[in-house]
C-alpha cells in the first residue's frame, strides 16, 4: 500500500471516529433555550486555560471576548492522523465561539470543513471545582482539570489577560504549554559604539562612554567610589548603604542608605 493510501484510509477512519465522538446535533437538558444561551452569563464561570484528561481536547481556553453571540475561544484537538512519513501533524487548532447556559454550552467555528468538526456542537456540561466534564447521548466524552494558563505561542497567551510584571516585555510557552512573560529591557533596542555601552534607566535607554566599574577601583582615605551609568569614580565622602554621603553629611542608616546632615538629628 503506498502512502496515499495509507493516508487516506486514515483520514477516512478519523473522520468516522470524530463523527462518534460528538456532534452538532447533541440536544441540551430539558429547559434550556436559545434565549437563555443567548442572554445567560453562565460562560462567566467557564472563562479560562482547560487541560484535558480524557476525550480528543489537548487544551482548551475560553476567553471573555465577546465574538458573535458569544465569547471567542481556541483550543489544540488530536486530529488522530497517525503516519510513518512527515508531515503530518496530529494536532489541529480550532477557534470560534462558545455560548452557555448553567447545563449546556455550544461550541461554533466559522470554518466547518475543519477536520474534527464533530467535536463541536452542543454538549451538557458539568462543573465540579476544578474538573469540567462534557457529555453528550449520557457519557462523558471530555473532562479537562483548569490550569493556570495554556498556550502554544506568545499570542494564546496574550489573549487570557493573565497579570504579569509590570514591565515591557513578552510572552513565551514551556514544552508543557505554560504561559510565561519575561521583560525585555530597553537596551534590548539599543545599538553602542564599541566604547560606549547601554544604561536602562527605567524610563529610557541610552549609550554612555565605557569606563571601569568599582569592582575595579580603589579610593584614597576619605574617598568612596560611586557607580553612575556602569562607570565608577572615587568621590569624596563615605559609603552609606547604596547612597554616598558627601561633605558636611554623615551615614545615619546605612540599611537605608540615609545620609544626615552633620548635626543634625537622623530621620528614621
């Protein structure tokens, strides 16, 4: 058999898997209408990254977006194709719309020629903590555990609105599809001469000439060497803390790096 074939014959089973699996069709509980979808804020409490441990759902994560009727999410499917040769990606992402009420939700995507259409439709659902559990025609055909974040790229992970450091930055996934964000700092952006180098000073970034550090210098009696910009110099007065307090001042709290004024008292 060659790999044509192969891949079709596969293809063919996945689609008949799929279609087992779920569907458009599967009715919602008794009571539940496309009024109370439509007006219900029961998807509040589904708003966030879903892992799965049982059914075809790698991840799953509902956003507050609103979109269509209902609010935006994406989640990663096993695509169930299996193959000797690449590529062929067992993995397929799907995005559309989710709408809920407290028994049932719906899950539309725009595209319907997606490979694993029979995974969206119309579920009953069960929350219990941490654990949610889809299932259709009376067994459970999905149940995912909540997680703190799940992405496979810095977009997915942008799009839950998950706090991070208040500074400029970007988002990044672990192997194990965790969001993480690392500041990037503004020297990042900044090209130097070859004698100068690149200070961030919280606010802006800027190239200042090189020179040594204090790790390189030492003062004379009364001096204290002073770090501006990546550059040291020895200045007169005395090291207090992070501080140096200069002439007519003296060290009063160096774990606060407090300098006085000589005479006067020492402000705690």
């Amino acid at each position: 058999m060659n790999f044509t074939r192969l891949a079709l014959g596969l293809a063919l089973s996945i689609t008949t898997l799929v279609g087992c699996y779920g569907g458009p069709d599967v009715p919602a509980e008794v009571g539940d209408t496309t009024e109370e979808a439509r007006t219900s804020r029961a998807w509040e409490n589904l708003v966030g990254a879903w892992q799965g441990d049982l059914g075809l759902f790698h991840g799953l994560v509902f956003t507050a977006t609103p979109e269509g009727a209902g609010r935006h999410f994406f989640a990663d499917v096993d695509s169930g194709v299996r193959c000797v040769r690449a590529p062929c990606p067992s993995e397929v992402r799907i995005e559309g719309v989710l709408t809920a009420t407290a028994r049932a939700l719906q899950l539309r995507v725009s595209d319907p020629s997606v490979t694993v259409a029979g995974l969206l439709g119309g579920y009953n659902y069960t929350l219990r903590g941490d654990v949610l559990t889809f299932t259709a025609g009376g067994r459970a055909v999905a149940r995912l555990h909540r997680v703190a974040s799940y992405g496979a790229a810095g977009d997915d992970c942008a799009e839950q609105r998950l706090a991070h450091a208040a500074c400029v930055g970007a988002w990044s996934c672990s192997e194990a599809r965790a969001c993480t964000y690392a500041c990037i700092t503004r020297c990042a952006t900044v090209r130097c001469t070859a004698t100068t180098h690149c200070v961030d000073n919280g606010t802006s970034a800027r190239c200042v000439p090189n020179g040594p550090s204090c790790a390189a210098i030492r003062c004379a009696a009364g001096y204290v060497c002073r770090d501006t910009d990546g550059v040291g110099a020895c200045v007169q007065g005395v090291a207090c803390g992070t501080a140096v307090c200069g002439a007519g001042t003296y060290c009063c709290n160096p774990l606060r790096s407090l300098c006085a004024r000589t005479g006067f008292a020492c402000i705690q």
